[in-house]
C-alpha cells in the first residue's frame, strides 16, 4: 500500500515562504535562479518573484521511474544556460529523492564556472545522497504536487486526487 503526501497550494505557498526567509536571512541573494525541468519550473518561478530575480534559465533532465523502479542515472537532455560564470546560481527543484539529480544537475552548473552555486527543494526525502542547502521538511512518502498529479495518475489510478476521473477520459480519448 503506498502512502501518499499530498500538499495544498497553501502549504506549497507557505513552505516557498519558509525557504525564501531561510535564504534572506543568510543574506544569500542569487544572481540566476536555474529550474531543473519539469518540476522545478513552478517552484522556481514563486522564487523569482519573491526575491525579483528576472534571471531564469533551466536544465532538463529525466529520471524514468515508476514507483520503486528507477534508471541507474538520470539523464539530462538539454542545458538552456548562459551567462553564469562569475553569478551566484540557486538551482531549484521540487523534490530531492535518491538526491542523483540534483547531484547530476550541480556538477553540469560546476562546469559553467559560477562563483557559488545553493540548491532548494520544496521537500527532501529521508534517504537522498545528496540534501539541498534549503528545504521546507523531510518527507518519507510519495509526494503528489498539484503540478504532478496527472503524470502520477497516470502511473497509478488509485492515486487519491480529484478530478481523475475527468483527467482519464479526456487523457485516453486524445492519446496517440
Ligand atoms: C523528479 C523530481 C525531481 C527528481 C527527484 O523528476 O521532480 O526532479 O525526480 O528524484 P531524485 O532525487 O531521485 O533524482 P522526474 O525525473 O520524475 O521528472 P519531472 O520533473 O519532469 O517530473
Ligand atoms: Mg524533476
């Protein structure tokens, strides 16, 4: 039986919030805010706006799994980066699981030549190799971000979300 953690987009808010304050209060203000595609890109975008950071770039990168099935690495399939070197970078993602593609997405930025680099995730998971320098809280469970729940009914139609009724018929009438 999975067990799923399912956060509101007021919790969502409040824990960008939380972040946001952490990072402020370490007088740590980033020059470019990079999103690591798919899931980074909302959570991203609330940082931007909160700290007025024009500076958007992105990384997409995969890691192709189900449940418990994974790759051995994610992959990354395309760097949408420039101007960087010398910039203090904060990557953003919503979650760190395994930690692999954070780690992955770190050592491509290192290569930019960046004068600081500080990771974010909205959540971390217990295990992950790797934590990012801000998070809001640990969490041990298959997370369901409102940005993610169609990819994840995908996957699992028992997933406990609204509207999935709605989202499969319209889904499976129109997939090639
Ligand atoms: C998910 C999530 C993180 C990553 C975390 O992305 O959004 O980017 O997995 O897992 P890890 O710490 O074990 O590497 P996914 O690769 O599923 O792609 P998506 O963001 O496009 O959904
Ligand atoms: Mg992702």
């Amino acid at each position: 039986m999975v067990e799923y953690y399912i956060p509101t987009w007021d919790e969502i808010e409040e824990d960008v919030f939380q972040i946001a304050e952490k990072i402020a209060n370490e007088k740590f203000v980033p020059d470019v805010i990079i999103a690591i595609l798919t899931g980074g890109v909302i959570p991203a975008k609330l940082f931007s706006d909160i700290f007025g950071i024009k500076t958007l770039r992105y990384i997409e990168i995969k890691f192709y799994r189900g449940v418990n099935k994974t790759d051995a690495k994610p992959v990354v399939k395309a760097v949408y980066v420039n101007d960087v070197e010398n910039k203090k970078i904060l990557i953003v993602d919503d979650v760190a699981d395994s930690g692999e593609t954070l780690e992955a997405v770190t050592n491509v930025i290192a290569m930019f030549n960046p004068s600081l680099i500080r990771t974010a995730t909205i959540y971390v998971k217990p295990w992950s190799r790797k934590y990012p320098d801000y998070y809001s809280k640990i969490i041990d469970k298959w997370i369901i971000f409102p940005w993610d729940k169609w990819d994840v009914v995908r996957e699992n139609k028992d997933a406990p979300v609204k509207n999935k009724e709605r989202f499969l018929e319209l889904h499976n009438s129109i997939k090639k």
